[in-house]
C-alpha cells in the first residue's frame, strides 16, 4: 500500500489525467441570491452580437442523422446551443422525452417507458403526472440532458391523430392540469421544461402545410386554454411552436398567439423555440414573437444578425429573445446546478411506470362481475395476440422510446425505427402466469382467428389483447382497429363466453363486438410496467379507477369530421396546403357528443371499478364559487373513485354542452364516507367574451353535476 502511495505522490504522470477543471467564471450574474431576470442582463450586458445570435438558433438532430458530425459539447439529442464558456453559460442539451428519454440505447444509456401521456391523464391523478415528470427529468439530468422536448397539450380534438398518445386528452382543463403538474414535476428536478405544439397542431396530416382555422372564441376556450392552464401551473421554460398555420400565419410567425396571448396575456416569461424546422422567416417570425430557431441557422443566424445590424429588429429584441431563454436557465438551476452524468435507475423507473399504469387502465366492461379472475380458482387462460407472450406496444415517432435489450419481437436492436411497431420487453403472460401459478396459460398469435377460437374454446378464460400503433406524421384512417382484430375478437368471443378484451391503443378505437365479450380494459400503450400493471388489475391485486380522458365514438362518422381532412389529398407525400376547418368549434370530444345528442360508445370521463359508489348531498355555492357532496363506496373492496365535477352554462353563455370544472380523486374503504369539497376555478366557468377581447363570468343560474346528482347555482353580477 505504502509504495502505491508512493507511486502516486512521485508519479502523477504515469495516472490517466482527469479534464482539466474548468475555470470558474466569477461574474456578478453568479450570485444565486439574484433574481433571473437579474443575472440574464448582467449576462446580456457583457455579450457580444455573435454570441447573441449564437443563442438564438440551435444546432440539430445530433444523432438522429446517422453519419452527422457531432458538435462538440452535444449530448447527441434532437437539439443544442453551444455554450459561452467564458461568461460561464453551459449548453442547453434538449432531447425529445414526451413518454421517457427518447434515443437512449443508440448513446448505450436507459431511458424508462411510461405508459403514455394520455394513459397518465386517464388516472385524474394530478400526483401521477407529477410524478410522470419526475422520472423524465431525473432521467434526463442522468443522461446529461438539461431541458426536455415533450410536454404535448394539444387536444384530442382529432381523434385519429397520431400522436394523441402523446397529449392529454379532449378536455382543456383536465389536459391542462395534467400536463401542467408533468411539467412542474419535471422542472423541480432542475431541467428545463417545454410545452407544445403550440398551437392547433390538431392532426399529423399535412401538419407543416395545413391552415387551421379556428375563430377566437373557440380557440380561447378550447386549445389554447389547456396551454393557458398548463403555464401558469409550471411556468415552463419554453414552449414550441408548431408546424401548422393557424388562420392564416403560421404558428412560430403568429403574432397573436406568440406576442398578444402567449407572453402579453399569459405573461410567460421563458422563450419561444419552433418545432424542428418549423420557423420559416427572420424579420416576421422575431417581430412576431419567436425567439429561437430550431434546428440550423437559415433565419435566425446571419440573416438575423444582419436586420439586427440594419435595425429591421431592434437590438431590444434580440436581447429579449436571449433574456428569455437566459432566465430561464437561472430559474430551472441548469447553471447553478448542471446535470451530473450518472446511471439511471431501472428499478425506479419501471416501479414509477408501473404505479401511473396501475391508475391509467380504464376498465370498460365487466359483465357479470367477471374481473378480477380469481386466481384460485381459474385453470385455463387463452392468451391471444399483440405479442402478449412477450410485450407491450409503444408509440412512434420522435416520443419513441428504445425497448432495453433491443426489441423482443422484431429482435431490432438501436435507434429505434421511425414509424414502425416497436414492442417493450414487459410480458402479459409472465405476469399474468405469476398471478394464476395453478393455470395453465397458453398463447396463441391471433394471426389465425379460427386457431385462437380453438384454443379459446377449450379454455376457462379468453383473454384476447388488440392493438392499434401510432405515431407522429400519420393518422389513423379510422377509429377501427387494424389487421383483422375485429374478427379476431368475434372468433374467440363466439367460442368462449368469457372473453376479455385487452386494447393497446393511441386513442380511442371502435368496438363492433363489444355485445359479445364479458370484460374490456383500455390499457392505452402501458409503458415498461405495463405487463406486471395489467396483471394486477386483472387478479383484482389493483382496483383500477382510471376514467377516460377521451369520448369513444360508436364509429367514424359519429366524429365532427367523418374522415381525417386532407388525408387523400394527393400526391400523398406532397399535397397542395389546405385549410383545415374546425367548424364543431367549441364542441370538442364529449361536448359535441352531448351539443349534437350522439351516444357514444363510452362518455369522456367513464370507467368501472370492482366496487361500486354512490353520490349524495350535493351542494354548489355560486359565491364562493365550491361545490360540495359525500361520495359512499357502496361495494365490498376498497377502491377510489374519480369525482368529477361538471358545469352547465346560464343559456345565454349559448354553450349546450356541460364542461369539466373540478375532479378529486376519493379513496375509501367499503361501506365508508367521505365528505368532499371542491374549489372551481371562475375561468373554468367563464367564456371567453369576444367583444370585449377578454374572459368572462357570466351572471346567472348554473347547474353542477357530480356522478348521478344536479343541482342549480346562481352567480351574482
Ligand atoms: C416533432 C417535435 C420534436 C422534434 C424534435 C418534430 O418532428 O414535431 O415534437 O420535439 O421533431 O425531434
């Protein structure tokens, strides 16, 4: 020991070096006990023009381009602002992250799988997606990463859209509470955080050439409140702008929604940055309000310089754009506190993912009491398709996750593929074995639907699991399920009375058999817990009290829009731009369903538990703007019961529909009480009054409801 000591006193030399610290910039803007806003202009104050312009646009795609150089300093994710080292500013590493660290494998990292965005919003469970976000910026800060691309709020309004997976649902307030508690959760772990698409980016078809047209009322009330809410709960550092145009401009060069809403009215402070190629101007884009170009240079490097130095843009500007995205650097604690490389943690990660899956699987039908099986009791289960031997499904895109291992059903290992299936090594039949030991289960692939109802009919239990995979740039043609699963279900459905149906879907799916089976469970794409998650929930270890987040329709031409709008526009890669015209207006998912007396297949808000409960005792105030009740879990197990809380406008609000205005989640013991007193937010119960440009409570008689109950309220002038 002694000559080691030795060894290492007299020869440092012969010891791999570690990197030279770097040398500590001391400028007063280091002095935590200042504000942000403080610190960026003493930072601004000392930069020059280049390095201004420097922070403006970023440097893209890292990895993502197979071959690319990588600049030095990137951490190799979807985008990257070099640092100013010698005013001691770091690099801003962005990587998409929507439902997890999307790209690790590639880097020989991990990245956790949640279950996705709008699984979480169906668990109402503000905590949930607190949580959801923790895990994304711990996970980040592991990786090195120090701000997140992923915080989708666009509404379900579409639902054929490709990537409602990775938004919160139909409704602006749900979404907006859930995706504004994910973000908090995410920034308290010091990464930055990003809301998007900003806005109306509403389908995938045509997203970059598409106009949506949306008069003020309705965009006020519907899109952009849940972006509304969303901010000023999490007070992101950015928000992206998104690819589409909205009444005429496109989103990064809107004036309206970037200047006069997004930081005049909602007075958010961070920045602006366009979705991946998405700005398309210098001068009207930085006079509009956009505040960093993402990915390249093309308008906001030299060409920005240059209207800098011609004062087209006033320096003000320029300097504005870089306060914003300086201040929020100080207030997320990436200078003060910069990630620090380490191992994610696996266990952590699925255990989170398990616990958000276990509140997210929305149980639809249970006849005759089926579920939960009783493992006692059951001897033959017959596990039929989606790869249920072995895997949950994930949704495409840049919100894909890579599967650890590599992919147990395509065996692809690396970056993950773009727009293809990509299956997560959590498998159904281990756990759902691990629940039933004394079973016998066997799994048949589905492909065959007369050879799964052979297998189903001499089976106890038909456990059938569909799918439907999404991802980014495409919708779905139809809310039916793809390759035949429809007749699959029927097969088995015919050949044993006691068919469950589990469905891993982006969104909402149509059910022509739903008369035919006992047991349905939406389990959206459940994330790396998914397998152990649904397997509780099916053994009855789980009551599950997940409510939908979106209406499902009974068939397509239920929707607004029968067909997703310029989906056959030729040629089908580059079709001319069109209009996209959202002429339901206000009347998004359950409000059009209830404005245009529609059934749907199963109501926004809907999903059975294995006990039941009962409502009493309602009392809303329309003073102290409360609504008050007692939910009583009427059954024998323990179970939670999502209250939720609706509103129905004075006539003259001219708004048929209720709106969701409150929810809490209630967990009781059988045959126990609980008292429940719920806060409404007035804008949740405002319009938003055109003439007068501005938000109002209207005077007059209300009605809440809460599960079976209403009672009329008045609001006083
Ligand atoms: C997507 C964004 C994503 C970006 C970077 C775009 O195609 O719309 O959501 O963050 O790419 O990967």
């Amino acid at each position: 020991m002694k000559s080691i000591l030795v060894l290492l006193t007299i020869s440092p030399l012969l010891l791999a070096q570690p990197p030279a610290a770097k040398p500590k910039v001391e400028g007063p803007w280091m002095d935590k006990s200042l504000s942000p806003d403080k610190r960026a202009d003493l930072v601004i104050a000392q930069m020059t023009l280049a390095e201004k312009i420097q922070m403006v646009h970023g440097i893209g795609w890292g990895a993502l381009r197979p071959g690319s150089a990588v600049p030095p300093g990137s951490n190799e994710g979807a985008g990257f602002v070099p640092a100013i080292e010698r005013l001691g500013i770091p690099a801003i590493n962005l990587a998409d992250s929507a439902v997890g660290v999307r790209m690790s494998a590639v880097e020989s990292r991990y990245g956790t799988l949640l279950p996705s965005t709008l699984a979480a919003a169906a668990s109402f469970d503000p905590d949930a997606a607190y949580l959801y976000g923790s895990v994304i910026g711990r996970e980040l800060r592991a990786q090195g990463f120090n701000m997140s691309i992923g915080g989708g709020v666009d509404l379900v309004r579409e639902p054929r859209n490709g990537r409602n997976f990775e938004y919160a649902g139909e409704d602006p307030v749900l979404a907006g509470i859930m995706v504004g508690q994910l973000m908090k959760g995410l920034q308290a772990q010091q990464v930055m955080g990003d809301i998007k698409h900003y806005a109306l980016n509403d389908q995938e078809t045509g997203r970059g050439i598409l106009n949506a047209i949306m008069d003020k009322r309705t965009m006020r009330e519907t899109d952009l409140l849940a972006f509304q809410i969303a901010i000023k709960l999490a007070q992101p550092a950015g928000v992206m702008c998104s690819y589409n145009k909205v009444n005429g401009d496109y989103a990064c060069e809107n004036d309206y929604l970037l200047n006069q809403v997004l930081k005049k009215e909602w007075n958010f402070q961070g920045w602006v940055l366009s979705d991946w190629g998405g700005t398309h101007s210098t001068n009207k884009a930085a006079l509009a309000g956009l505040d960093q170009e993402m990915p390249g240079d093309r308008f906001f490097g030299v060409p920005l310089e240059k209207a800098v130095d011609s004062r087209e843009i006033p320096e003000a500007r320029l300097n504005d754009m870089v306060h914003r995205i300086l201040r929020s650097m100080f207030a997320c604690g990436v200078i003060d506190n910069p990630p620090v490389r380490t191992v994610v943690d696996p266990f952590q990660g699925r255990d989170d993912a398990q616990h958000i899956a276990q509140e997210s699987i929305v149980l639809l039908k249970n006849e005759s009491a089926l579920l939960p099986l009783n493992a006692a009791r059951v001897e033959s289960i017959a596990l039929i398709g989606s790869h249920a031997d072995v895997a949950v499904l994930s949704g495409g895109g840049s919100a894909q996750v890579d599967p650890p291992g590599g992919d147990p059903v395509t065996h692809h290992q690396g970056v993950s593929p773009w727009m293809h299936p990509v299956w997560f090594p959590s498998s159904p039949m281990k756990y759902i074995r691990a629940h039933a030991p004394h079973a016998a289960v066997e799994y048949n692939d589905g492909s065959d639907p007369a050879s799964a109802a052979k297998l189903a009919q001499v089976s106890q239990v038909a456990i059938v699991f569909v799918n439907q995979y999404m991802s980014e740039a495409r919708d779905a043609r139809t809310l039916a399920l793809p390759d035949n699963q429809d007749a699959l279900v029927s097969a088995v459905a015919a050949a044993n009375p006691n068919t469950i149906v589990v469905i891993e879907s982006g969104g909402p799916v149509t059910m022509p058999w739903i008369g035919e089976v006992k047991g349905v469970l939406e389990a959206w794409y459940p994330g790396i817990g998914g397998a152990q998650a649904l397997s509780a929930i099916l053994f009855g270890e789980v009551n599950p009290s997940a409510k939908l987040p979106v209406t499902f329709a009974k068939s397509d031409a239920d929707l607004p829009h029968p067909q997703v709008t310029g989906i056959d526009l030729k040629p089908a890669g580059h079709p001319p731009a069109f209009d996209v015209n959202y002429t339901e207006g206000l009347k998004v998912g359950y409000k059009w369903f209830e404005a245009e007396h529609k059934e749907p297949l199963f109501p926004f808000g809907y999903g059975l538990s294995y006990t039941t409960f009962a409502y009493s005792g309602l009392r809303p105030d329309g003073a102290a703007h409360t609504v008050s009740f007692t939910v009583k879990n009427t059954g024998k197990r323990a179970g939670t019961e999502v209250a939720q809380v609706y509103a129905m406008l004075p006539a003259a609000a001219g708004e048929p529909f209720k709106r969701l205005v409150a929810w809490q989640r209630v967990s009781l013991e059988p045959g126990e009480s609980k008292a429940v007193t719920l806060a409404v937010d007035p804008l949740y119960l405002s319009i938003y009054d055109t003439e007068k440009d501005g938000w109002q409570l209207l005077a007059g008689d209300y009605q809440a409801m809460v599960g079976p109950l209403t009672s009329a309220f008045h609001i006083a002038q």
